[in-house]
C-alpha cells in the first residue's frame, strides 16, 4: 500500500487525503490488479464481452484510456483494444514477470497496472491491448458509469 500512495501522491501533489480516497474506494480484486499487477482471471470480468459505446477509464484516476469504437473480441478472456485515445495517456514498460517477455500496459496518469499490450491485433494497429476488466471504468455517452469490482467483494 505504501508504494501505491506514494505513486499517487505524486499524482496529487501533497494531497494524502485524495491519494487514500482513490486507493479506498477500490475493491480488494481492483487493489490486487492495479497496484500489485495481478491478473483477473480469464473470462470472468464484466467488459469482457461488453459491447456498448462510450469511453474506458483507468478505475483509480478516471484517466480516459480507451474508446468503444476500438474495442473487439480477441477470443483472449479479457477486453481487447487495438488502440487507445492517445498513446500519452498509457505507458508501456517491459516485463519479464513469470518467465516471459511481455509488455505491460499502466496509466500513465496514476501508474495504475491495467494489462498487457501484444504485437497480433487486427488492422490498422496490428497490437492487442490485453486489458483487466477491473482496471477499467466505464462511462456511456449519457454520463452513466460502471464498474466491474471482481469477485472478491
């Protein structure tokens, strides 16, 4: 807990009340998948298979990630993109966790853990942003939003 308020205190400046109110509004399975890099379990997250439009969120920050439009079904188990709003909004870094060479997907905004992003998605980007469900919220064009807080709760 410790490593994520100090990463989102540099979010908020100085501001430790707002950086314990993000981490404590997260459910313990968003905890574990965004600030200790846990994967949910394929096929089990509520986006999955989701198919409304409007915009992805990162689930602590409401950073805008991701749109409806570039979201399709990878087969994966998990929401699959093949493109975000704006490349500033995500950061890639390398991760050779678990005996592989992947690269894990954060928000560049808080440096939340949303997924992984390979190299074997459909046209024009040829990636696949392999992202958590719990990571993500989502807000429809009407302004409401939904969540998905795992099974932990």
């Amino acid at each position: 807990m410790r490593r994520a308020l100090i990463r989102l205190l540099h979010l908020h400046g100085t501001n430790m009340a707002q950086a314990r109110k993000d981490l404590g509004n997260l459910s313990p399975m968003q905890y574990r998948v965004t600030q200790e890099k846990y994967t949910e379990r394929p096929f089990t997250g509520k986006f999955n298979r989701f198919k409304e439009p409007g915009t992805y969120m990162c689930v602590v920050c409401d950073q805008e990630l991701f749109k409806s439009d570039h979201k399709f079904d990878s087969g994966c188990g998990w929401p699959a993109f093949f493109d975000s709003i704006d490349p500033k909004l995500i950061k890639e870094v390398k991760d050779e966790s678990h005996g592989m060479l992947r690269t894990e997907v954060l928000c560049a905004k808080c440096g939340s853990h949303l997924g992984h992003v390979f190299n074997d998605g459909p046209k024009p980007t040829r990636r696949r942003f392999c992202i958590n469900s719990v990571s993500l919220k989502f807000v429809a064009p009407n302004g409401e939003s939904i969540v998905d807080e795992g099974n932990s709760r």
